[in-house]
C-alpha cells in the first residue's frame, strides 16, 4: 500500500537539505521498490510568507492524512519582529501540538571517520552512541499562564509555567524504557528534582513505570550534572529521557560530541507511530543559498523515518551504510571538513549517497 509522506522543507538551508533527501527517496523508490507518495506544503516563515500563518490550515489538513512528514528547518532574521504567535517557530510547536508528537527521538552517533572532527578527544568520544528520548508537547514550552506584564510600580516582568500530568510523564517513560529494551537496557532519567516540584514527580512516576520493566537499570540525575558528564565521560549513557526544556539543550550539547551538529536526526512520534522527521539543526539563515549546509542529517532523518513509521528496516539500513560508505570515502561538508578529506558542496554530498546507495 502506498504511504503518504509530507514534505515541509520550511525556511533557510531547509529546502537545500530538503532537496538531498528527496533524491534518496527518489532513488528507493526507483530501484528498491518503496512506495510513497510525496506531498508538499508549507511551514514557517515560507507559510507565513504565503498565507500570513506560520502553521496554515492547508498544511495541517495535509499533516492529518500523512503517514509521516520530512521537515528541513524554520526561522529567519526577518522574522524576528514578528508577535510571537506568528514568527515562524509557532508554527513548528504547533504542529508537534496538532498531531501529539510527545516523543522526540535524538541519537547522538559518532561515525568512527568523523572522531577528529568533535571537539572533544577522540578516545573521549570514538563509539560514542546515546539515545535522547525528550518529551515533546508538555512542559515549559506549552505550560499556562504565560505572559510579559508590567507591574504597578511600571516595571515588566516576564513568567513561564513548567508544568507536567502525570500522564504525560507516564508515557514519555514507556517510550523511553521500549528503546532502552531494544539497545544497552540502560535508561538515565535527567531531572531537577533537588529543586523543582515537577522534577519531583516527573522523578516518582518514572520509578513506578521501571517496575514494569525489570530489566532495564534505571538512573536518575540532575540536569546541571548531565550537562557536565556529556562532556566529561559520554560514553556512560545509553538512553536518556527527559522532559521538553532539559531536552532541547542537552540533545544539541550531544551533538556536539559528534563533530557537528549537521550530522544528527531527529524522530518526533505520536502513540500511533506515526512521525515528523527532521534534522535537529536550525535554519542557518547566513548560509542559506550557499550550497554548503550539510544534508546527512537530514538524509539520515528518512532513515528514522523508515525504521519507526514507515516500517521499513532494510531499506534505512541502506542509507545508514550509504552515508557511511560516504564518510569512509573522505566525503566532508564545511562543518565537518579536517585536512585530507574532501570538501563538497551540499549537493554533491546528496550526489555521493545516492552513488553509494545504487553502488
């Protein structure tokens, strides 16, 4: 049966990336036998440019009928004075609302080709492998009352709700401890418990939902000494769960180990597996056009894409030993180029790929 797939390649480098991943599936489908039907539209600023929304009606009819989306990037200097609830980020939080894509998925693997190209030591980070599991529709960034007022003595002040169900909770730790039985069974549960009620509970569900999973060992830590260990010894954790905000930043701390933040996917899940796949970098707006953004992150986000929602395993094996065949030949975009290796453009990087994958 023919799945549909959305393709929202959003603003800046988004639809440079875009681009090399849909000759990827173009070629899947030409010579491997993947049948999907690609439809687009638009996100962000390019949507708000278009129709002065961020998130259009148009996109969110399309997004309820896909099996699964392919997202590029949103955002842009230009849009920076924009209210808030039409810049184009409003736009990215809220179809993660529309479609209840609480599960945010964010592997940090360092291709051992790449080890001198992370700013930690090689032997820190060679076989460097984690698992971020951050909860994607709750926390501070939906949390109600939210506002910047100003008081009766003229002074603003600005506040912010973090706040958790514990149904929420619930299910984050489930999709985390399944991961954690399909890799090391080990799962660290990053919170602020030492100081933050939410943490608290976020903290005590997490232990009810372990007993349910017996052989996955479970750990907790705080956020502040996770941040440091990423850095000091990464190679401890297997998988890491963890609410919206922690989340956000130790996931592109993480990248970083990497060598390049450029070289990471992400899967955003609902609880019917259904998912939108993006690389977890930005827009690059001072890059944009300059046909130098790295596409693998993005490449390697339909391979995510493959193997969680389109239920395909075999054929996201093809483009992980593609891009790694790529990488083994000495093939580097700017972020990841060393001396020795060769520098490409963005579209000769989709071009090597699709090469290793018809090879």
């Amino acid at each position: 049966m023919t799945q549909k797939i959305l393709v929202l390649p959003g603003d800046g480098i988004g639809k440079e990336i875009v681009a090399e991943a849909i000759k990827v599936i173009d070629v899947l489908s030409a010579d491997f036998g993947l049948d999907v039907e690609l439809e687009y539209a638009d996100i962000g600023g390019a949507a708000y440019d278009a129709s002065g929304h961020p998130y259009p009606e148009d996109t969110k009819k399309k997004a309820a009928t896909a099996d699964a989306i392919l997202l590029g990037a949103v955002g842009g200097y230009q849009y920076e004075d924009l209210p808030r609830e039409l810049r184009p980020e409003r736009g990215l939080l809220a179809i993660r609302e529309d479609l209840d894509l609480f599960s945010n998925l964010r592997p940090a693997i360092l291709n051992e080709t790449l080890a001198d190209a992370s700013s930690l030591r090689p032997e820190v980070v060679a076989g460097l492998d984690i698992m971020i599991v951050r909860e994607l529709t709750g926390g501070i960034y939906f949390g109600q009352p939210r506002a910047i007022e100003t008081n009766e003595s003229g002074e603003r002040f600005a506040y912010n709700t973090m706040v958790y169900k514990e149904s929420e909770i619930e299910r984050i730790a489930h999709s985390a401890f399944k991961i954690a039985m399909q890799r090391g069974k080990r799962l660290c549960s990053v919170d602020k418990a030492n100081v933050l009620e939410v943490s608290e509970l976020w903290r005590e569900v997490v232990i009810r939902v372990s007993a349910e999973y017996p052989e996955v060992e479970l750990s907790h830590m705080y956020v502040d000494n996770a941040a440091m260990q990423l850095v000091k010894e990464p190679k401890q954790f297997d998988v890491i769960v963890t609410g919206n905000l922690f989340g956000d930043i130790l996931s592109d701390a993480a990248a970083m180990l990497t060598g390049s933040i450029g070289m990471l996917p992400s899967a955003s899940l609902n609880a019917s597996g259904m998912g939108m796949y993006e690389p977890i970098h930005g827009s690059a707006p001072d890059i944009e056009g300059q046909n130098i953004a790295n596409p693998l992150a993005t490449i390697m986000s339909v391979s995510m894409m493959l193997r969680y929602s389109l239920d395909n395993a075999a054929l996201a094996q093809k483009i992980d030993d593609a891009v790694n065949k790529v990488l083994e030949q000495g093939y580097r975009t700017a972020d990841i180029y060393v001396d020795g290796m060769k520098q490409v453009t963005t579209t000769e990087m989709g071009d090597a790929v699709v090469a290793a994958l018809k090879a």
